[in-house]
C-alpha cells in the first residue's frame, strides 16, 4: 500500500494508496474513477476485504483504489456519514455513484466495478442538473 498523503495527486497505478483527510480533497475531485474503502485496523472484516481490494485494484490500474483509515480521519468519514465499516464508496467525475457498507468477495467487488465502468456520466450530470432545478424552483 502506498502513501500518498503528502503528494499533489494520485493516479491509478494498480497499487492501493491510503490517504488523509487534506490528500482526498485534493485528489479524488481530480481523478475520474476512485474506489474508496473506509476502514479501520481493529476491524477484522476490514482487514479480511483489504486482499481483496488489493488484487482488485492490481487488475484494474486505470482505477483510483483509495483506503481511508476512519480511526485517524474522523472528520472525513463524519462527512461521508461512515456508519459502518468496510464502507466502500465509488466516485467517478467526482460523483459518488456508489456506496454501500460491508466487506465483498472478489466476484462481488468485480461486478460493482462493472456496473460503474458502464454508468453513463453524461446521463447521470444531466440528471443531477435536473433534480438541482427542480429543487430551485420549489
């Protein structure tokens, strides 16, 4: 696992990169497609997923594989309203696309990462533009 904390930004690079609270602000609204786990040490189902993240994001090195300890970064995972951990929450275009709590197997994980590839972010920004409007004008 790497560390990226202190570096500008962080790319896909098939390697899972952990970072704090200053170095996700500036990194995943500037990446494309990141998957995001939010763990902690203690946590045994945490520690189950991370091989499983890991091969996951060896697979699939245009991805962002981001691991965001909840332990030390409380206000991040206060933001993102992190209830339960393994959280694993999906961006792409700086959208979260997907989130749901609780550690996946290989298959599980792989199909989310399908599912996310396939989502029509032209379709998506024009439906978060319609809701936004919507909700303007009431």
């Amino acid at each position: 696992m790497t560390d990226a904390s202190s570096s500008t930004t962080a790319t896909g690079t098939g390697e899972v990169v952990e970072l704090n609270s200053e170095a996700f602000g500036r990194t995943i609204p500037n990446h494309p497609f990141a998957i995001v786990d939010f763990w902690a040490p203690w946590c045994a189902p945490c520690r189950a997923f991370a091989p499983v993240f890991a091969q996951a994001a060896a697979k699939h090195p245009d991805i962002l594989f981001v691991k965001v300890n909840t332990d030390a970064e409380q206000d991040l995972a206060g933001h993102f309203n992190i209830r339960s951990i393994p959280t694993l929450m999906v961006f792409r275009e700086n959208v979260i696309i997907f989130s749901q709590p609780g550690a996946l197997n290989a298959g599980a994980l792989e199909q989310v990462i399908a599912s996310a590839r396939e989502l029509d972010m032209a379709t998506v920004h024009k439906e978060m533009e319609a809701a936004e409007s919507s909700a303007g004008a009431s």
